[in-house]
C-alpha cells in the first residue's frame, strides 16, 4: 500500500484528508501545534493543554465513525459558559489530562473516532509562534516602537494584514523544538509527500519550524506535491506568484529550512495569482493547472469567533484528491508509455 504523508493545519488539511481518505492508501497527518486562536486558545491558557484544533479537524476528517459523531466532533456550543467552545476540542483536552500527556490521548481519540490512517503532531512540545516586521515606514498615528511589528502567536499574526507590506524580520518558534520521531520516520518511508493548502504562515510554515522536518522531507525519495491555495490572503500573500512558492519565505534564518524542499510538483487553478512563465527554464519542478475549486459555500457556526477569518474559497476534496492520485500513480508508471504523438 502507498503511504502518503500531509503537512499542514487547519481546514486546508480537512479538506485534503476528506478526499484522500476515500483511496487505499496510508495516510499520516502531520499537524502544526502554533494554534492559539478561539477555542484552542481558551483551552491552551486556562487547562494548560496542547492546542487541539487542528488535531480534530484531521481526526474528523479521517474518521469512519457514523455522520453523527463526526458532527458532535464539530459541534460548537452557543450559550452559556462555553460559548465558542468546540466539543471536539474539550474532548480532545479532556483525554490528554486523564491521560497525562496528548500523544496517549491521541491515540484514544484515534479509536474512539475509528480514524483510518494515523494524525501526528509535528512535535509534541508547548510551543508558541512569534513574527517579527520590519519596521518600514511608520503609519500615521502609530507609535515608532509599535507592538504590531512584533506579533506573538498564530492569531496575531493571522489578522495582521501589514506583513506583506512591512516584511518580515524574523519568523520563529518559541522554545526551539525537535519533530516527534514518528514524524521523522512517516516523511522518509512516505512515496507522496503533500504540503498544504492551508495558511501560508499560520498552518504551513510553522511545522518547517521545527527542527528535522525540511531534513527529512528534503532525504525523502518522495513525489513532493505543494498545493497552492486557490486564492492569495490580504496582506500576507498578495504579491505572491506561483513561482514565488518556490522559495517558502526565504528569510527564515539559520537553516532556512523550507527552501531546500524544492516543489516538484504543484496544483492550483488561481488565475489572480500571475505566474511567471519567463521563469519556466529555472524551474526545477513542474507546475499543474487544474479546477479544484468547491463551489459549495462553508457553512460556520454562529459561535465561532475566527468564522470572519476564515476561508470561504476552498478546494473541492474529491477533485483535488483525484488529481494527487494521478500524480501518485504517474510517477509510478511513468516508463510505461514511451511517448504520445
């Protein structure tokens, strides 16, 4: 059986996992553990617990369990003392505290959910995010030393629309820390390895963050897919091309690890994103076009805080699942057709 290994966060690996586990493949989600916004947030300061968010969305995502269930996993109360809340996320946080750590109530919620396929936290470690600007030129009414050059978290930085204007000085994790080894071990035996969609420098970025996973991506004998979003964020990515995905950010300091990933291959229909076809002859990987876009409307619960920043233009899972597929088995049977004329 192939194994395929995702990379990302949030509702850009719901949708990915939605499509892909219909296929008979092994699937294992690496995750980002830099969330801190709504409900996750609540939970990381006031319990002490690992943000589990972007943990359930995976689960729910892979999970065989009745339509049901996967809908109280998702369900987000209203009322009362837990408005905003999400019941997934306390059950998730409540099986890491009777288990004394989050790999062992993971792994409860695993089979409690009958996830096919496995989700792994990128490192298991109490980390947070931090972004550092350029201060650039001072906005009119702001402070010279203002406190929106220096954004502490996925949220800040999130609905921080200046970035792209500013740049950025310094991207960062806090404490440094190292990938889970299970990790590790997924990324080198994995024949596909797929990064995104998902935000760039909230869900993507931050697992490149930690120490050993661009190594072992870039070790890996893997296909390497990076999926473009179908759309560029407000103030992040608005410049941004297809072939400026090619480099990841290139500012990270020290290792800068995601510039050695190379994408080999990519996926996105955007046309408001404007390719550099003059760039063709530099490319060391391939660029495929092809509609992906879902043209069901999400739907967001009325006590969901984040619901105004978050997407609304998403990939169609099964489209996008398809067309990896055939990425996957074409590279396993590229010598089989000589040449079409």
């Amino acid at each position: 059986m192939k194994k395929i290994v995702t990379i990302g966060g949030g509702t850009g690996s719901f949708v990915l996992l939605s499509g892909l586990k219909n296929y008979p493949v092994h699937l294992s989600a690496i995750v980002s553990m830099a969330d801190d916004g709504g409900s996750t947030g609540v939970l990381r300061d006031e319990l002490g617990v690992l943000p589990p968010g972007d943990i359930r969305q995976c689960l729910v995502a892979l999970s065989d369990s009745s339509e049901k269930m996967r809908e109280l996993m998702n369900y987000r109360f209203e009322r009362g003392t837990l408005k905003g809340h999400n019941f997934g996320n306390l059950l998730l946080s409540a099986l890491e505290k009777i288990n004394k750590g989050f790999l062992k109530g993971l792994e409860e919620a695993s089979q409690i959910l009958n996830v096919k396929g496995e989700v792994i936290p990128v490192t298991d470690s109490d980390v947070n995010l931090y972004m550092e600007l350029k201060n650039g030129k001072v906005l009119k009414g702001e402070p010279r030393n203002s406190t929106k050059l220096s954004l502490r978290g996925e949220h800040q930085i999130n609905v921080n629309f200046e970035i792209e204007k500013r740049g950025i000085k310094k991207f960062y994790l806090n404490p440094k820390v190292k990938a889970n080894k299970k990790v590790i071990q997924r990324i080198r035996e994995a024949d596909m390895v797929i990064i995104g969609p998902g935000n760039l420098y909230c869900s993507i970025l931050p697992n490149f963050l930690v120490a050993g996973i661009s190594e072992a991506v870039h070790e890996s004998k893997a296909t390497v897919v990076f999926n473009c979003n179908l759309v560029n964020k407000k103030g992040h990515t608005e410049k941004f091309t297809l072939d400026d995905r090619e480099f990841l950010i290139p500012f990270i300091r020290e290792a800068s690890p995601v510039t050695s990933i190379g994408m080999r291959y990519g996926a996105s229909p955007v046309t408001s994103i404007r390719m550099r076809y003059g760039a063709r002859a530099k490319r060391n990987y391939k660029i495929i076009l092809t509609p992906l876009l879902n043209t069901e409307a999400p739907k967001f619960s009325k006590a969901d805080a984040l619901a105004e920043h978050r997407a609304f233009i998403r990939h169609d899972p099964d489209k996008l699942a398809k067309v990896l597929m055939f990425l996957l088995e074409l590279e396993e049977n590229k010598n089989l057709i000589k040449a079409i004329i």
